[in-house]
C-alpha cells in the first residue's frame, strides 16, 4: 500500500542515448515473473558507484567493487532479483564472476567491464545456470535502440517486496544543450543506506570526466539515498550506480563547482531524490510518509543523528501508524539519540503548523486533537529545533504497521 506512489509511465521517462535495456523471466525464484535485467553501455561512457558499508556484504557488491577499480570501463550491467547472492562464501563470488564472464563472452567486452547486481534472499545459492541460460533473452529485448520503456520494464524486473516499480526523469540545459536524467530504483525493506534491501540506478547523457564520477555518486548518495530509512536495517547488497554517457553535445563538466557542474548536480539530486523517497513510500506495510527536519544543531551530522533516531524508533513509527499524537516518544528519542551535552530545555518541537513542546516542555496552546488532526494525515513533517547552532537536516522515513510484521514473517515462503 504505497503512499502516494504510482507506476511510472513511458511518456514520463526519457531515454538516455548510449543505455539499452533487456528484461526476461529467468526463473530465478518464482516463475512467470521479470527477474533478469541487462543494462548494455556504449564504449565511452564514465561510471561510478556507491555500495553498502554492512561488512557482510554479498558477492555482487565484492564483485562490483574490484570491477569499478580494475578501471577498464563498464559495457553492462547485469541485475537478478529472487536471490541476493549473499552470505554464501567464495562459491557465491565463483557464480557472481561466472554470470559476469558469460555476460562479458556474449558481448566481446572484457569479464571486468561487467557489474553483477543481485537481490532477494540472503543465504541461498545463486541459480547461476538460470541466470546464463535467460541472458540471450534479455540481450535480445535490449535491441538496436534506447526507449523509454525499457526503463519501465527495468523499474518492473528489479523488484522484491516492492508493490510498485520506481523510477524517475527528467531533462536540462547544460550549456545550451538539451541533457536528460532517467533512474530506476528498488528497495521496500531491509532499508537503511549507511553509504537500503536497495539498487539505484541514475543515468545522463552528459559529458562529465571519469575522474569526477566517484565525487558526484558520492554527492547524490549523500543527498538522497542516505536520507532514508524504513526500518534501521543496512543490507548486505546496497549498490548506486550512477552512468553518464557522453552523448550529449557539450564541453565535458570537468568540476561539480562550475556552473555547468552544479546544474547537473543539482538536477540528478532531484531525480536520484525522487527514487530514495519512493522507496520510503513504498516501504513494507507502509501507511504515511513522514519528513524528519532537524533544525538548529552544530552540524549536519549531529541532526542527522537525532533525526534517525526518531524515524528508527518502534515505538514513534507505531505511534504514526495508529495516528496516536504520543508525542513524547519523539522527545524521548531525541534525548538519547547520543548528543552528550544536550540541553532539552532548548528543544522545540513541532508536527507539521502545530507547536508542540517549547523549550522541552509541552507547549501552553497545544491541545491533542490538534496532534491527532496531523497524525491522521498520509504525509506528515516533524520538526526539532534544537537552538545549539545553525545546522539542518532532513531524512525521510515511514510508520510501521501490522503489514511490516506479516510481510516479513513470510518473505520466504
């Protein structure tokens, strides 16, 4: 039951000239569903890309780690969902690099050049013969030509748990020159970035030097995905990988400080934004979608710690859930969010327009049916101010309701 997300359409998508897409149903847990993705990328192009810090990490992401260093140039990418590929020791990084070199012998591109994606349940053997068995199907549904709807299909072939697929758009002037974003993303639970269980793909056709690619996945990681949280839990196999193609016809972007720099950046962050907040919409038994803002700290890291100490607490998400204006248990998480030298009597917080404690009391004018008023909504702002500085933050979370509990007890099964 997403909140306020739908399926995205092709006439809202652009292409991006240099990425063809292929999706086929390979059978890799369920039949009769897309389950096997292939992004096919033109010589040329610059990639980078941002992974999960779990120590635990799954051997795609071990994988697409040594392939980004190796510093060959990427030609594809290669996504299963149904399977995560973690927690299976070296046979799992042995079927890893197997789909990669039988993806790289179809293409006649090097085995490096190859980045393997996978989600789904940890623990398990991959099903690498299916995977190598359905890539002819999935190279052929790439074709000669970029469409729009391959992205549609792609957002569809990447899902777990997600009730709706997730993507994103739009288009710029850089330079005068027309410049389009399109990105793809997945993730519903197991939803916590510490760089969600979450992929991200975000590709242009602009002109950016290799050299600043693992600056700008870094940036828009940094303003988006790691601004979101369903229930605390960083996976095993978090990865963003951001593409840009060079097909657009203007002077490369040689600095995220230009001008030309920070417009591109600025309108990724939109996109790559859109595709984080929608995997918050979408998040398991999710009912409402809540901002957390953090005003008034000595900087972004100490709000960013109060604030995911509230979107983390059980006891505040069943609150929202139940639309209960237990408000308390805000303050409550604010206080042990781990800021030493706190001092509550300078905390103000507010519920949407409605002032709810100041100066870390209850407020004289609030009254709880305007908590209540609020707490019933489908989109909800919480806002501490904390009067220690003049830094702000903001991360994007969900309620936890009885579906959470039931959609997780029977994920295996």
């Amino acid at each position: 039951m997403a909140v306020h997300l739908f399926p995205p359409q092709a006439d809202q998508l652009h292409p991006i000239a240099g990425v063809r897409i292929g999706v086929t149903q390979a059978g890799i847990r369920k039949a009769d569903r897309k389950d096997l993705t292939v992004v096919l990328i033109d010589e040329g192009a610059s990639v980078g890309g941002v992974f999960t810090q779990n120590r635990f990490c799954a051997a795609p992401v071990q994988v697409c780690r040594e392939h980004l260093a190796a510093g060959h140039g990427i030609r594809a990418m290669l996504i299963n969902t149904g399977n995560a590929n973690a927690g299976t020791g070296q046979p799992g990084l042995m079927r890893a690099r197997a789909t990669c070199v039988a993806l790289a012998k179809a293409l006649d591109v090097a085995q490096e050049q190859v980045l393997p994606f996978s989600t789904g349940v940890i623990m398990e053997p991959l099903p690498h013969d299916r995977i190598m068995a359905g890539l002819p199907a999935a190279i052929e549904a790439a074709g000669h030509a970029t469409s729009a709807q391959q992205w549609v299909d792609a957002a569809e072939g990447i899902m777990t748990t997600d009730t709706v697929p997730k993507a994103a758009s739009t288009q710029l002037q850089v330079a005068g020159v027309t410049v389009s974003i399109t990105g793809i993303s997945k993730g519903a639970g197991m939803i916590r970035p510490n760089m969600a269980t979450m992929l991200g793909f975000l590709a242009t056709d602009a002109c950016v030097a290799p050299e600043l690619m693992q600056e700008l996945s870094l940036a828009l990681a940094e303003g988006s995905f790691n601004r979101v949280t369903v229930d605390g839990d960083t996976s095993t196999n978090d990865s963003f990988v951001v593409i840009a193609t060079h097909k657009a016809a203007h002077a490369p972007i040689t600095s995220l400080k230009s001008p030309e720099g920070q417009t591109l950046l600025q309108a990724m962050l939109q996109v790559a934004r859109q595709l984080a907040q929608a995997i918050v919409r979408d998040g398991e038994g999710a009912t409402k979608f809540i901002t957390i803002q953090v005003e008034g700290g000595r900087d972004s890291a100490e709000c960013r710690q109060v604030a995911y100490a509230i979107a983390h607490s059980p006891l505040v998400k069943t609150a929202f859930y139940a639309s209960d204006p237990n408000l308390g248990r805000i303050l409550a998480a604010v206080g042990y969010a781990g800021i030493a030298d706190l001092d509550q009597t300078g905390i103000d917080l507010y519920l949407d327009d409605v002032h709810v404690a100041i100066q870390g009391g209850r407020h004289p004018s609030y009254r709880e049916e305007d908590g209540q008023r609020v707490m019933k909504q489908t989109e909800i702002t919480v806002r501490v101010v904390m009067g220690r500085g003049n830094a702000s933050d903001t991360v994007w979370t969900c309620d936890l309701s009885h579906e959470y509990v039931t959609i997780n007890a029977d994920y295996r099964s």
